[in-house]
C-alpha cells in the first residue's frame, strides 16, 4: 500500500523523500514499479491475444455471434480463462455486434373453416429422442424481386432443420413438400407429434393426409398464441437478425442461396443454449453414440 502511494503522488513530491516519511527504501520502490511493468506487459499480451481469438470466433461464425456465445467457445474450446463481462467490454471496444432483432410479422392465416387441432405439445420443447416432436412455421424474406417464403420442419430434440422448401408463395404445397421431404428422410414411428399454427396450408386436406399416413399426432398453436411455437420462431429470429438482416439481396436467386447456407452452418455449427452449447447435428450424434453404448451395454450383460 505503501508503495502505491508513493507511485499515486510521484508528481507531487520526490520518491526519496516519500519513502524517507513513510519508512521504505527507494529499493523495494523501483522493485515495486518493475512488478507493476510487467502485469502490464503481461495484461497487454493478453487482451491482444483475447482480441484475436474474439475476431476469429466472431468471424469464423460469420458474424452471428455475441458475446455470451463468444464466451462460451473461448471457455470450452479455448481453454481461456477470462469473464463473460471482460469478453463484452472487448467486444465493444473492437465495434463486435450481434445484429438486433426485427419486428415480428406474422404470415398466418387462420381465418378459414378447414379442420382445426389443439395443441397437443404443450409447450413441451425438450423431447427427450429425436423424431418425437416437429415443428413448423413459415416466414417471409424480403428481396429485390419481391418476397419469399420459407418453410421448415424443425426436430425439436436438437432443434435440427429436417428440410425446408423456399418459394414465392405462401399455397400448402410449400409446406407439403417440405413435411414429404421430412418423412421420408426421418420415417419417424407412429405416435410422433407435429405441431403448426393453424395455418390454412397445414389445415389443408393433403396436410392432413400425409400426416395421418405417417402416424402424426396432430398439434396446433392457439390462435395468436406464437409462443406456442417459440422454437420455430426462435429460428427465423435467429435466420434474420444474425445473417438475412445484415444483407440486401437484389435477386430471389440470392436471397435462396443465403438461406441455404445459414440452414447449414445452423444445422452443423451454430452452437445452441438449449443442446448445451452443441450444434443441432452434435447434439444428434451424441444421442445416437450414447444410444449404440446402451444397446452394446444391454446386448453383453443378457449374453
């Protein structure tokens, strides 16, 4: 403490003098002011290499990244021992930030007199396998030539996008082709939920009929209740405000090749709160290892 003050009033008065009154050597005080030279040296180290790893993490994820996820991948991956408040003042300083949501806009119309579900789902956001619980919405995209709309199937378990379908229209054949492409690649075992808005597309006769075929039950949202479909619109924030949000796209064309490439860096990179800070494809892989041990496990003891 002593020292300190010394260094604190070095302008005011002589260090001799200082430490003559307070009864220290002017020794233990240079010893003092190279120790201070060194954590700073070695502080300024630090923060330039912390720099480094926030621009490559911020920029190998294109972008889409703040600094809770920025902490996440420097503490797991990293191994860097740093505060998750330290990796926000950083980012700050280097001008690093997660794009800010839009205002929601909603694409449902559910003003018609098809056939209606109620909400078998609940809510219940976590199934515990893959190919439990799906979910789907749609959305618009804003180009150039006009808009565009998606349409995924999202498996809840991991919040994996199983397909999609892009198009200029919002008919139920954007959403039938993306539940067909869905089905066929998962072939889920009857008794699987699906869950929507009510929709006039998920409503339509051959919606339902292809969900009946593959052993769906049926789960719908409450009229102008979007939360309960929060997953899927936990997506399309995320689709807008990290990546569609931060470009202009002229061309329809364009604009489809930028949704195709965010469904993949979602699918095999994004990390995710809810899967543990692993990918959707992560996530998936360890249930199916943890899966195959069980079952090798289970196979040895009744042998």
């Amino acid at each position: 403490m002593k020292f300190a003050f010394i260094h604190d009033h070095r302008m005011e008065h002589t260090v001799l003098k200082m430490c003559e009154t307070l009864g220290v050597s002017p020794s233990g005080y240079y010893d003092y002011v190279k120790r201070l030279e060194r954590e700073e040296t070695d502080r300024e180290a630090f923060n330039r290499y912390l720099d480094e790893r926030i621009l490559f993490h911020y920029h190998d994820n294109h972008g889409f990244y703040g600094s809770p996820r920025i902490y996440r991948i420097l503490r797991d991956r990293d191994c860097v021992i740093v505060s998750e408040k330290k990796v926000t003042n950083r980012m700050r300083e280097l001008n690093l930030y997660a794009a800010p949501p839009k205002k929601f806009v909603s694409t449902t119309d559910s003003e018609h007199t098809r056939p209606i579900f109620s909400n078998q789902l609940d809510r219940e956001f976590e199934p515990e396998a893959p190919n439990q619980a799906w979910a789907t919405d749609i959305t618009y995209i804003h180009t150039g030539e006009g808009f565009l709309y998606l349409n995924p199937v999202m498996d809840l378990y991991a919040r994996r996008i199983i397909s999609y379908r892009v198009d200029d229209h919002m008919e139920h054949k954007l959403s039938l082709n993306a539940l067909n492409e869905a089905v066929a690649l998962r072939q889920p075992e009857e008794g699987w939920i699906h869950h929507s808005d009510r929709g006039a597309q998920y409503c339509a006769n051959a919606y339902l009929n292809t969900l009946e075929e593959a052993g769906a039950t049926i789960s719908m949202s409450r009229k102008a209740m979007p939360y309960d479909n929060a997953c899927a619109e936990s997506f399309f924030a995320s689709l807008k405000k990290e990546f569609l949000h931060k470009h202009t796209f002229p061309t329809k064309a364009e604009a489809v090749l930028a949704i195709e490439f965010y469904i993949k860096f979602y699918n095999n990179k994004r990390i995710h709160s809810s899967n543990g800070y692993l990918s959707p494809v992560e996530k998936e892989m360890a249930y199916e290892t943890d899966h195959q041990e069980e079952s090798e496990k289970g196979q040895k003891s009744s042998a």
